[in-house]
C-alpha cells in the first residue's frame, strides 16, 4: 500500500476539545488527505466530525468498561487506561497499514494519552502532538520515540487567533512529514550501533571512522538514559546489522540510582535479534548525577568528580563492580549466536587511566573478575593490555565485530 491510500490519524479527547479538533480536521482534510478519528475523553464526543472510534473502544482495547470509568470518576486511572487502549488501537491500525501519521492535542490529561498512544508506532512515522507541556520535561513520556512536540502557547481550550495559527500549522507540519517518501533497497549499507559517552569519544570516533572506511553506516547513541532505550528500541526494529557496545556505563546508573538509567533492558535488544555484538565495560567507573548538590546524601562521602557544573560522577567501588560484572555477562551471556567481551585492562574511560581521578585498580580487577567468572554459552572475553581509548584497542574491537559478523 502506497503513502497515498493511508490515513493521518487524529486523536485527542473530543469530549472537551471538539472544537479545536474539529478545526484541525478541517486544516488536514482541506489538505487533501484522509483522516482516522479516535476520541479518548471518557465523558461524551463531538458533533462536529464523526469519531471513526469512540472511547467506549478506547477502553475496551485497555480491558475495561467506559461506563466504570465514568462512575468512578477517577482521573488518574481514567488516563492512564486511554492511554494504554489508544495505544493498542493505534499499534493495531499501523500494522493494518491504516495510518502514516498520527497528530494529537492536549493539555496535562490529553498529551499523556497522546504521547502513550505513540508509542505504538515505530521510528520513522511521523508523530505530532500541540500541547501546553511542550516546554516541560516530557522524556519520560515520550521515552525512545521521535515525536515532535509543539507548544500550544494558550490553553487547548476552544479557538482563538493564536490557537487557529498553530493548530494550522500542526496540520501542515504533519501532512508534509506523512508524504516524505523514503525509498529502501536491497543495496542499502549495512548499519552498527555503537554507544558512546565524553569518556569514551577517541574511542568511538577511532571505531567508527575504521568502520565508515570499511563501508559501513555507524549510528552513535550518546549513554544518558534516553540514548541507550532508543539504540534498545532500535535494535529490535531490525535496524543494525550488529552492535559495538562500547559504553555500557547505563548500568551502574541503573544499579546506583543515576540520572542515567536505561533501565533493565538495557543489553538485552542484540541477544534477543540474534545479532553480533561486541561489549565492553566503558565507563562502568561511574555513576552519573547532576549538580553536587543533587548527589543522594547516601553518596555524600564518595569520590566524586565535578565533570561540568551539571554534571558530577561518582566513582563505582568494588561491591558495585562485582555486581556490575556480573550483570554484563549474565546478560550478554543470553546471546544465541557468538558474542565478544573485551576488557581494557589499562583504564575503562579517560578518567580511569593511571594518574587520573578515577584510576582504582582493585574496583577494575573487581568488575573483570566478575566478568570473566559469569560468562558462559557463546560469550567470550578478550583482554587486552590497553587503555579504552587508545587506538589499538579501537582496531581491536572492529576486528573482532567484523570477524564476528562474517561468521554470521
């Protein structure tokens, strides 16, 4: 099926905000293309356009009963059940080929639903939402997707002049991305994914411009939290031929109670495709956090490094180190096809290298003990007496990832 014989989907909560929909309909409809309506306000719909999916459906795709959400007058379940059910509806209406697009409004209520129906869809279709939380920080919303956020400015609270000027170009933001027409090939370059942070940048670069070299696309996710989910996300999409985890440093902060946590999913996308993966510990020295002051009081007397004046880290120790060890290969060790753990012996980032702040040996040899003991199945583990920057150990790893992907 062709862009031109889908739909842009619209949704939002039409029983308080039919007005504004209803315009913005109007805005994509005068643009020539079709349109799918999913209203998620438990409360009523509008006449003013028909609703292709009424909340009743809404609910019942969450398991639930629109009547009991109305009897219980309860908002924070009522937004967290449209939600879950528009998502299904929208995942649902994607793989039936349905939708190109998907535009939402809303203020508080309306852009959670929104944002949690959008995860239903995968990288490249195009996800539009006019909100008032535009300026807020919505990462936790919007997660690993790539949804475009506009600021309403004014409430989404019946039209105004400024209200029609943004709604309209809501429409016309969204009607152009929906017919950008990408055309894949059987010739297209093979893509890895590789994982870096500021501690491990020579590193990355030295990697990726051997790969580049050797003809392949190298896609860099920088490890703050958000950067590991959506390599994750991406990997299971199908979009990475293999993966070069070179800074794996998300799961001391999972484990720490960091800033940077991608959760406990993190090194699970590779093993789960069966695809070739090369790890390494990098960066597994430290803990993220923002200003000093934000550090936990638990960590108050920890080794602690000011790298910019939002950012401080905290040394790992061996206890962590051991648990952190073990983890990594526990994880990686679930891999179904041959998979490569290579330990930098001479420092796991820049700042771990002898003289620097973070140089610990007996947390280094605590964390590769770990490793090495934990491993098992297709895993194996290479030493190399080098520091993770140094750019033999950067040939070293797209050695061993090549090697590993020609095997494949």
């Amino acid at each position: 099926m062709s862009i031109s014989d889908k739909s842009i989907l619209i949704l939002g909560c039409f029983d308080t905000k039919g007005e504004v929909f209803s315009y913005l309909r109007d805005c994509i409809v005068a643009r020539g293309e079709a349109v799918v309506t999913i209203n998620t306000g438990i409360f009523g719909t509008t006449s003013a356009f028909p609703a292709d999916f009424e909340a009743d459906a809404v609910a019942a795709a969450a398991g639930h009963d629109i009547t009991d959400l109305r009897r219980d007058r309860d908002r924070g379940k009522a937004i967290d059940v449209m939600g879950k059910g528009a998502s299904r509806l929208v995942s649902q209406l994607y793989h039936e080929g349905k939708i190109k697009a998907v535009v939402g409004m809303g203020g508080g209520g309306g852009t959670y639903i929104a944002l949690s129906a959008m995860q239903g869809i995968p990288f490249g279709v195009p996800k539009v939402c006019l909100t008032t939380l535009a300026t807020k920080d919505l990462s936790r919303q919007i997660g690993d997707k790539d949804i475009m956020l506009i600021p309403s400015v004014v409430d989404v609270a019946g039209m105004n002049h400024i209200l029609r000027q943004l709604v309209a170009q809501a429409a016309a933001a969204v009607c152009a991305m929906a017919n950008v027409e990408t055309t894949d090939n059987d010739t297209k370059t093979r893509s890895i994914a590789i994982s870096m942070f500021g501690n491990t940048t020579a590193c990355v670069d030295k990697c990726t411009g051997l790969l580049t070299g050797a003809g392949y696309e190298v896609l860099a996710f920088h490890a703050t939290g958000v950067g590991g989910k959506t390599m994750e996300s991406l990997i299971r999409e199908g979009c990475f031929d293999a993966v070069l985890d070179i800074t794996t440093t998300e799961l001391a902060d999972d484990l720490c109670g960091g800033i940077c946590s991608a959760g406990p999913e993190r090194l699970t996308a590779a093993v789960e495709m069966g695809i070739p993966q090369v790890v390494v510990p990098g960066c597994m020295d430290m803990v993220n956090f923002a200003h000093l002051d934000t550090v936990p009081r638990a960590f108050a007397d920890r080794h602690l490094y000011s790298w910019a004046p939002d950012v401080t880290l905290m040394r790992t120790d061996e206890r962590e180190n051991a648990i952190l060890g073990e983890r990594l290969a526990r994880k990686v060790s679930q891999s179904p096809v041959p998979a490569v753990v290579v330990l930098p012996l001479k420092g796991i980032s820049q700042v771990a290298s002898e003289g620097g702040i973070f140089h610990d040996p007996a947390a280094d040899r605590a964390l590769f003990h770990a490793i090495r003991t934990h491993v098992s199945g297709n895993v194996s583990v290479i030493e190399a007496d080098t520091h993770i920057n140094d750019p033999a150990f950067a040939l070293l790893l797209v050695e061993t990832l090549l090697g590993l992907m020609q095997k494949k």
